[in-house]
C-alpha cells in the first residue's frame, strides 16, 4: 500500500519536473506552481494519515502485550522508558530511536540489528549500548548481553538498571555467585525504584533455586512490599513456602497473589497452584 502511494506521488513529481523542464514552462509558470503547491498538501496530508496511522498500530501493539501478558508470565523486567531524541548529525540517532520502537514493538532480532548499526557509527554510545543489551537480553541472547551491560556498566557503575539485567542474565546462566553480586549492589545503591525492586526478587529466585528458602522468603517478602503489584513474587513466595514446610503459609500467599489480580497471568499461576495441592499434589520445584 505504501508503495503505490509513494509511487503516485513520485509520477505526479516526475511530471511536474519534466514540465519545469519543457520550452514553454515560463509561460505556465502559475499552473505549475499550483501543480506543485497540491503536489506538496497531497505529500503533507499523506505524512499525516500514516503518523495517526503509526499512532494507532502502537495501540495494537499494546493490547497485544496485554494478550501475551494473560497468557504467559515473563520474569524479565517490562521494558519502559522516554522515546531517544535525535541528537546528532551522522545518523545514529535515528538507529537508536528506530530501536527504541523495535523493542517496544516486541521485534528484539530487528532492534538488534538496527542498534549494531546505531553503534557503527557512533561507537561507544552509551544509550544505544544500554538498548542493545536490551534487545539481545528479551532475544535470550544471554552472553551477548552479558557483554553489552558489561560496556555499560564500565562507563556507568551506577546504572542499577544495567546492573539489575546482568543480574537477571547471571541468573539466567546459573551464575549464581555473580547474580547475587550484582543484584545486592543495586540494592546498596537504591537510585532507581524499579532496579530496587526486581533486584530483590531475582535474590528471592536466586536463592529459591539454590534451595536457601529461608533466605528466598526474605526477598520476596520485600519485593512485596516495594511492589505489591508484582504478583510474580506472591507465586514465588508461596513456593519457597511450600518448600520449607509452610504449607499453609503457601496456601495463604497464593490465595492473596489471586486476590490481589486474578486477571494476571502470574495471578492465574498462584490459583493453579491452590487447585494442584487442594487435590494432594506437589507443586513444581526450582
């Protein structure tokens, strides 16, 4: 569809050129010039159109995530944050921001490609690195992203946010030691609410998985707390319960993650799990 308009577009120019160009274009100077003037409203009403047009696949995009979020549960953290502003004038920029929207978008293989190329041109740059780990971390390209954050965090120790993805990478590759190094940092330097909070759950999931669940229950009863919307960490928390011999403790925890949004996938989970061990069944272990 954008084609044939581009292409009708691109005649009606080509014609008009031809004409400017032609033995008797000083005598029809005025009808060219309103060829040219209709010309460029036709070209600025079609800009037009597919802005709102993009505006409103956005909306699309949105409700399909909410469709994805009823019917699975990530445990990475949402990606979020304000659209780049173009800011140069060799073209990374524009890279940078068209991988901003890939990400959002959900298209991590194409934000990948574009942010390489954000980063060809500007080497370096820190905003197009922070994305690209990004990307290559929801791709489940792990040690890809491994590296990237590893750039970040070099030129930005602070940056709880790359700190908390090396966590989750770390976790991810049962780097248990380094996961836990990275996440308690975050927590020590508490600049951003989001890193705070993630870092306290992937310690809950570190230590579930290590069969510490004492220690697991601790985080999670944090996270929690920072976040109670976070009903991942009510489905975990009942786990590590469980675990430990709490049983009712994990019923209890359960019944509230379903309480406090029955709509949620991770909400789902933890009435799943009150019907598995209502019928005398084990729940999964780490």
């Amino acid at each position: 569809m954008v084609e044939s308009v581009v292409a009708a577009l691109r005649a009606t120019y080509q014609k008009i050129a031809g004409e400017i160009e032609s033995p008797d274009a000083s005598d029809r100077r005025e009808e060219i010039k309103r060829e040219i003037i209709a010309l460029f409203k036709e070209v600025d009403q079609a800009i037009a159109d597919l802005s709102a047009l993009k505006q409103d696949i956005r909306g699309l995009v949105d409700r399909y995530k909410e469709l994805v979020r009823m019917s699975g549960g990530s445990q990475a953290p949402e990606f979020s944050g304000a659209a780049p502003v173009h800011a140069d004038h060799i073209g990374a920029s524009t890279f940078i921001e068209k991988g901003w929207s890939l990400i959002s978008l959900g298209d991590y293989a194409g934000a990948i490609q574009a942010l390489t190329k954000a980063l060809a041109l500007s080497p370096g740059d820190t905003r197009a690195e922070s994305l690209l780990g990004w990307a290559q971390m929801l791709n489940e390209e792990y040690d890809a992203a491994l590296d990237t954050f590893q750039k970040v965090l070099t030129k930005e120790p602070t940056n709880s946010l790359a700190r908390i993805n090396v966590g989750y990478v770390c976790l991810k590759k049962k780097m248990f030691g380094e996961a836990i190094e990275h996440l308690s940092k975050a927590i020590r330097l508490d600049n951003d609410k989001k890193a705070t909070l993630y870092a306290h759950y992937y310690l809950g999931l570190v230590y579930l998985e290590r069969e510490m669940y004492e220690d697991a229950q601790t985080f999670f009863q944090k996270t929690i707390q920072l976040g109670p919307n976070l009903i991942e960490a009510y489905y975990e928390l009942g786990r590590a319960q469980w675990l430990s011999g709490d049983r009712d403790g994990a019923v209890a925890t359960w019944e509230a993650g379903y309480k406090a949004n029955r709509f949620n996938p991770w909400g789902k989970r933890c009435k799943e799990m009150l019907d598995l061990v209502a019928k005398g069944e084990e729940p999964p272990r780490p």
